[in-house]
C-alpha cells in the first residue's frame, strides 16, 4: 500500500508541474467567478434564483468542458510514460504493476476532481454570504454527480492509454469519443425518433447508456423533478424508473462502468508489452 500512494503522490507533483493542471484549475474557478461578477446568482431565470440558479449554469457548463478536459489530460498517463521511458524507471524499483496502475489512477483522480470540486465550494459559499439559502441536498447529490463523471472518464482515459501505441493516437482517441458521446447528449431529440418503427424502451436504453447523457438527466432531475424540460420522454423515465431510482442510476452506472474501464485497462496493462 505504501507503493501505491506513493506513486498517486508522484503523479499529483507531475500534474502539479504541468500548466494543464493550470489551465484546469482556472476555467472553473473563473467560470465561478465570472458567475459572481456578471450576478447570474441574482437573476431569475424559469423560476430559479440564487445558489440553484448559479448550480444550474454550472451544470450546462460542465457538461461540455468537464469530459474533454478529463480525456485529454488522463490518456496520456500510460502511454506517455512508456514513450518518455519513464515506466521502464520506474519498474526498475520494487514497484508491482498493480501499485503502479492503481497509483496513477488514484493520483489523477484527485488532480480532475478536486478544482472542479473546489469550484463548487466557493459558489456555495459566495452565494450563502449573499443570504441566499443553502440546499444542502442539492449540493451533496451535485457533487455525487461530478464524482461519477470524474470517475467515468477517467477509467475510459486509463483504458484507452492503456491499450494505444502513441500518444498521438490516445489524444485523437479521446476526441473521438467525446464527439461521439457528445452526438447523442440531447435526449429531448430522440422525442423524433419515437415516430418512428424503434421500439421506444430500446431507443431510451440506447440513449441513457451514454455518461454524459446520464449525468444531464440526473443534474436536471435537482431542478426540475418533472423533467418537463425533455420533453415526453420525462414520463417513460418517471414511470419507469421513478425519480429517485432516476438519481440513483445516474450516480450509480457511471461509476460501475469507470470500475470496469479502470479493470479492462489493467488487464491490456499488464499483458501489454509494457516497454
């Protein structure tokens, strides 16, 4: 164990030195403050103001930037180390492929997640210094929220770095993955599909398979329990699923699938040629 946190330690001082870490840190935390300045947590938009209305631009804003910036910045862990000769260095000490693996994941994920986090953090405390209320219930499901999407990419980032040759190929890997999930992050638009022949159970399936899309719903679903803005897509999900099994599932799958990446990626690891 003490192998493993110690190559998570060596991973946060890369990260630490690397100005994308920088560049991470500061299209949150000014994004927040860009909130503050412009008073967006004053304005009153479709009924919401204060804290849940700087929460709800916040969502929209995360769920185009948060999973591309997770992509490219993780998937070069393996496969850049391996191109620099930096896992031929550091195989050369009692370090186990498991510890190594583990450790990198461990330290990326607090290098991703905690800015975004720490972002969070600092609206809810400028907008409960305004007077506004504080809905604790909605911070912490949030935060669940951007775990499992911190989760999620980061174990397709491993397994993709995993299992690529160059880096070039894991950065182009990345975009494609994000273009393709991004393609389908509007579930309001399969309300077209429906008229057709597709059996409406599968086409939803289909759709609520895809991270981004998950994370969307669940996020609207702490504004708007109705989900009267997706249309009557709404009333298959709520009827099926019901809301609170809905926030379960859009907290639970993305960490399930994360866990499974982050497997399926050790296993190319340690079979791969790993020099």
């Amino acid at each position: 164990m003490k192998n493993l946190f110690l190559v998570a330690y060596l991973d946060i001082k890369e990260s630490l030195r690397s100005k994308w870490f920088y560049v991470y840190a500061l299209v949150f935390g000014g994004i927040m403050a860009l909130f503050f300045i412009s008073g967006i947590s004053d304005s009153v938009v479709m009924g919401f103001t204060g804290l849940s209305r700087l929460l709800l631009v916040f969502i929209q804003v995360t769920i185009i930037i948060l999973p591309i910036f997770i992509l490219i910045t993780t998937v070069k862990s393996i496969v850049g180390d391996r191109e620099s000769n930096v896992l031929e260095y550091m195989l050369s000490f009692p370090i186990s492929l498991g510890h190594y693996y583990w450790g990198k994941v461990i330290g990326r994920f607090a290098t991703v997640f905690l800015p975004i986090i720490f972002a969070l953090i600092l609206g809810v405390v400028f907008g409960f210094s305004q007077g506004g209320n504080l809905p604790w219930a909605m911070v912490l499901l949030y935060s669940a929220l951007l775990f499992s999407m911190c989760f999620i990419f980061l174990g397709i980032a491993f397994f993709v770095s995993s299992i690529v040759k160059s880096t070039d190929i894991a950065i182009g890997s990345s975009f494609a993955i994000w273009i393709i999930l991004l393609a389908f992050i509007d579930i309001a638009l399969i309300g077209l599909m429906l008229q057709g022949d597709a059996n409406d159970g599968l086409i939803i399936g289909i759709a609520l398979l895809n991270p981004i899309e998950v994370f969307r719903i669940g996020a609207i679903s702490l504004f708007d329990p109705e989900l009267t803005v997706i249309g009557p897509v709404a009333y298959y999900l709520l009827d099926t699923l019901g809301a609170n099994a809905l926030m379960v599932y859009s907290i639970i799958y993305p960490i399930i699938i994360g866990l499974l990446f982050s497997f399926l990626g050790y296993l190319a690891f340690k079979k791969k040629d790993l020099l």
